[in-house]
C-alpha cells in the first residue's frame, strides 16, 4: 500500500473514499463538518435521523453523497470526545482502514489525523496511523495454494492541517516500522519447515544486500572455536545446522558504540529431552519472534537512516530431541567460562542467550537488549499486552518502557532483585538452568544477567505479546515498534 499526505480542506480532497470522524453523540469531527457544509448538510441530516450516533468502532458508508467530489464517504464512529486518546485514535484508523478496503475504492483519503490526541504531535499521529494501517491490512498467504484476489485499494493518503515536515516525517518513519513489523511477522509465520536457521541466516544476508548492513554468519565450529558450549548444547539434537548471524546497521560515525539488539532465534522449540505436551505445540514456530523483531528493527533503522549504530546479534538453531540431544543433568561450559546444569532441556533459550551476550561484549556497547520468547510464566504474569521488561539499570529501563508506552506497543518493568538468584543456584555448576515455578520470568531474566554484567542489559520477554493464538493466529510484529522508538531517540531524532 502507497501512503501519502494531502493538505487540502476536505471537500477539495478527490478520492475513491473519503473517511472522516463523528464523536458520539452525533457530533461531527471537523472535517466531517467540511464536508457537511459543501453537501449542504447532507451528512448532518444522515446523522440526526439516527443513522449514525458515533460510537467507537462504528461505520457507515455513503455513495454519490451530493455537491462531494468523493464517490465514497465513511463515517467513522468515534466514540465520546472527553475519553478520546492513543488507544481510540489507533482503534478508529484500524477499523477506517477495515472499512475502505472492504469497499471497491482504489484510493482513499482518511482526515483522522487532524483528530486532537492528548499529549501526542502530529509526527506521532502520522507515524501512528502508517503503522496502524499497514497492521491491518496486512495478510499472509506465502504458504496458500490460491492466494485472495488483489485489493482494489493501492493508495491510501492522510489528510493533514497544512503541509509541513513533522507529518512527512512522521508517516515515513511509519512506514519504515511497519515494514519492519511486516518483515518480522512474515518470518514469524512460516512454518519451521521452511524458516530454519539457515533461512534466518539467508534473509539476513538478504536484507544486509538490500539495506547495505554488514553481515556475517557463524557455523557450528566458528561457536566451538569461540566456546559457545550452551548455544551448541541446544543445537545438537537436530539435524539442522545452527547459525549466529551479526548484522550490523552503522548510522553514526566509526567510533559511535553501537545500541546490540539479540533476539532468540529457535526456529522450532520442542522442548528436546523435556519434550513439551502435544496441544499448541505448533505454536512454538514463533519461538524465534525475538530473531525475527531484531531482524525488523534493523531494517526499519536502515530505512529512517537512524543516526545510531547497530548491532543485531540472532542464535539461531531448532531445539529437538535427537539422538546426541542434550539430557537432563549434563553440565556444559559456556562462552563465559561459568558452567550451567541443564536441569530442564526446554529451558533453551536463556542458553542461547547467554552465549550470545557474552560475543555482545566486543562490541563495546552503549546498551545490549535482548528479546526472546521466553517463559510461559510471563503470558502468566501479565497476559497478551505487556511485553516482560527487566534490567540491570534503572535509567534503560525507563527508557525502554517510554518508547513502548510512545510506541503504544508497552512494556511492563518486573524486577531482577538479588534474592531470586538463589533459585537458580546447582549442586553441580555456577548455576542451574531453571529455578523452580515461583516467578518463573524473573529466575530466567536472573539467569541471563550472569551474562550481561559488562554493559548496560535489558531484557524484553515477548512470550505473550509476538503472536496471537485463536482463529487470528498470527505474529504480531511486536516489540518492532517498541525497539524502533528506543532507535529513534538513541539517534537524537
Ligand atoms: N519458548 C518457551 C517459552 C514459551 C512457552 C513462550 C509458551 C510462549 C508460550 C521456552 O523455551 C520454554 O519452554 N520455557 C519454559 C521454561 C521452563 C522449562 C523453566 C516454560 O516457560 O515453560
Ligand atoms: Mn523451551
Ligand atoms: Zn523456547
């Protein structure tokens, strides 16, 4: 979908379809009152007959409305104008967009942006409704033998007050998350039979191609020269090759330390040995959402031409039970030098992790954010709407949960305190795999914390929030829009 902006009044807008907000109850937005005036009230009139009273998630649609240039108008219900904010705006241009595609419009023009939203600039409201947009109407059918028919709709514009830089700004770093998002959810979306570790590494090399990154992928005996003895006590029960792929985004100058984003890259988590029950089991194809959002992230850097350097770190390997696969009880040394007892094989992914925070330290960081679908425990904890945030500084974790709440893709801080390290303590090793049910999140996020005392550390748990279970199973892209804000204000922008 092209989008665009037009800074014309309302009524001098030409397009397929013309959306435009009514407040409950019955009052019209301003650009509805626009175009009300040049159809001499005609939509008033639709209005106060009790066709449309303006309530959140409503619409309605009107043809060949007179004196208009537009063939289509939309009515888009807004719900009370007193209550409305960053979650109403987003949900109006969702169901906007969910509309007009629905219609045979080829192009449309929504005046939702000149909407007052608290606290929020136009830049924002712009940014915001690219991504919103492109969520929407975004589809998968890569893996369909008959694909939809193609959408009559291919341009889609965003009314704005008056032409200016913050609007231009705003929808083209929109569109670059969502892009970012897309790429994220598409290869979170593929069966593990086709997104392997190899294909994670060969869309990475792709993506370096097309956005001119730096990258380079490690094999198995590039992790056993280098001691990665966790990330390889995974990989060993499957017959697909593991990978470490770096990618590297550079925006600032040569001496500029970079911002490393590590995401967790199982392709396909069975548990190995501690084999997972069989109901929902092929929902751990999107085991490697974190691999995939770091994936998105660099490329939406790349396309905003963030003034930051970074760096993108994915372990990438499947997690199965073969013959050679790691059992319960083994000790193996990581790239650290601290021995761990896998106590539980499908604790997986804070030792690919760790591994792949300590590589991290070459870098010489400015901060290291890893982001994995972790523990079960944190769908648990807080649900399908906030990512797991945890840090070993307070100021990052801040930071973080800014550019979620900005991104309005949030983040909720649970704490990394002292005392629940002792779950994690072994008779046999530095440290245990797993520690127990009590705040299973936290003991994770603790584990991985060994790893990461060199730098400033953030870890995102996205177990609940990268895909949606259901009849809409699908990735979610998130936490793109999350890393992509934290980008953009490490860059100055
Ligand atoms: N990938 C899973 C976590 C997961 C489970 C995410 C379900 C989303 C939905 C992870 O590798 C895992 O299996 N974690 C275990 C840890 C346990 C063995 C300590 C879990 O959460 O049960
Ligand atoms: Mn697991
Ligand atoms: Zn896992």
């Amino acid at each position: 979908m092209e989008f665009s902006t037009k800074a014309l009044s309302p009524e001098r807008i030409t397009a397929g379809c013309i959306a435009v907000g009514v407040f409950e109850s019955r009052r019209l937005a301003p650009a509805a009152a626009a175009l009300d005036r040049a159809a001499r009230g005609h939509l008033r009139d639709f209005v106060k007959r009790g066709d449309m009273d303006g309530r959140a998630g409503a619409v309605r649609l009107l043809y060949r409305v007179p004196h208009l240039r537009c063939e289509r108008v939309l009515l888009v219900g807004l719900g009370r104008e007193s209550e409305f904010g960053a979650k109403q705006y987003r949900d109006a241009v969702r169901t906007a967009v969910t509309a007009v595609a629905d219609t045979g419009a080829r192009d449309a023009c929504l005046c939702l942006p000149e909407l007052h939203v608290a606290g929020r600039d136009l830049e924002w409201k712009m940014r915001q409704a690219a991504i919103v947009a492109a969520e929407a109407l975004y589809r998968f059918e890569e893996t369909k033998s008959k694909k939809s028919p193609a959408r009559k709709l291919r341009s889609m514009a965003f009314a704005v007050p008056a032409r200016g830089a913050a609007a231009d700004r705003g929808l083209a770093q929109g569109r670059a998350i969502a892009a970012g998002m897309a790429l994220a959810r598409d290869l979170g979306n593929l069966p593990s039979n086709i997104c392997t570790p190899t294909y994670l590494a060969a869309e990475a090399r792709r993506l370096a191609r097309q956005w001119r990154l730096g990258v380079e992928v490690l094999e198995s005996r590039d992790m056993q020269r280098l001691g990665m003895g966790a990330l390889l006590a995974v990989a060993k029960g499957s017959r697909q090759p593991p990978k470490f792929i770096v990618l590297r985004y550079n925006g600032a100058g040569r001496g500029a330390r970079p911002v490393v984003l590590v995401g967790k890259g199982i392709t396909f988590d069975t548990g190995g040995i501690s084999l997972k029950p069989a109901a929902e089991m092929d929902e751990m194809k999107y085991d490697m959402c974190g691999a995939a959002s770091v994936l998105g992230t660099l490329r939406a850097a790349a396309e905003m031409k963030l003034a930051v350097n970074v760096v993108g770190l994915v372990p990438a390997t499947e997690n199965m039970p073969g013959g050679a696969a790691t059992k319960p009880g083994d000790v193996v040394t990581t790239m650290s030098g601290q021995t761990v007892e896998i106590l539980n094989t499908d604790a997986e992914g804070r030792l690919i992790l760790c591994d792949a925070l300590t590589y991290a330290e070459r870098f010489k960081p400015q901060a290291v954010i890893d982001v994995a679908t972790l523990t079960g425990a944190c769908v648990i904890a807080l649900g399908h709407v906030a990512t797991g945030l945890f840090a070993n500084r307070d100021t990052l974790a801040e930071e973080l949960a800014e550019s979620g709440a900005d991104a309005w893709d949030r983040a909720w801080r649970l704490p990394l305190w002292d005392d629940y390290q002792e779950q994690i303590k072994s008779p046999f090793a530095d440290i245990a795999n797993i520690g127990g049910r009590p705040a299973g999140s936290v003991t994770a996020a603790c584990f991985l914390s060994r790893f990461a005392d060199k730098y400033d550390w953030a870890h995102l748990d996205i177990a609940g929030t990268a895909w949606v279970s259901g009849k809409n199973k699908g990735a979610t892209g998130r936490p793109v829009p999350l890393l992509a804000t934290f980008l953009l204000g490490r860059s100055g922008k």
